[in-house]
C-alpha cells in the first residue's frame, strides 16, 4: 500500500479502473525509476482495492442467493 493513499471509498470501481489505466501510461511515459517505483505502488494500491471489493460483492451475492434458499416456514 502506498503511505499517502487513506481513503479509497470515495471512488467509485470504474473511477479507480479508469486511474489505473492512466497510471499505467504514464509508468511507461517516465523513464525516472524512483517515480516509477512510486506510480507502480499506487497502481498496486488501487488494484489491491479493487479486488477487496470485488471479493466482498462475491461473498454478499453468494450469501443472498443461499439466504433466497433456505426457506424459515
């Protein structure tokens, strides 16, 4: 995780999407390792983000459709 980056909740999945793919342009547009090195935590960051919500919203569909099957009469 990148020090400087708190709060990623205020972006939406396709905003960070969208942050990662100009990131990646610009990674490849500097030749500075140490700025690389730097864009390429951000971009881990933002990848490290998407995937937790990506696994939560798995887990929460998984838990509705087995909640939709057990039927409490």
């Amino acid at each position: 995780m990148h020090p400087l980056i708190d709060d990623l909740s205020t972006f939406t999945d396709r905003e960070l999407q969208e942050k990662v793919v100009e990131l990646q342009k610009k990674y490849f547009s500097t030749y500075n390792a140490g700025v690389q090195s730097q864009i390429a935590l951000v971009i881990d960051t933002f990848n490290l983000e998407l995937e937790k919500r990506y696994k939560n919203k798995k887990t929460e569909k998984k838990n509705n459709d087995l909640n939709n099957l057990i039927n409490v009469s």
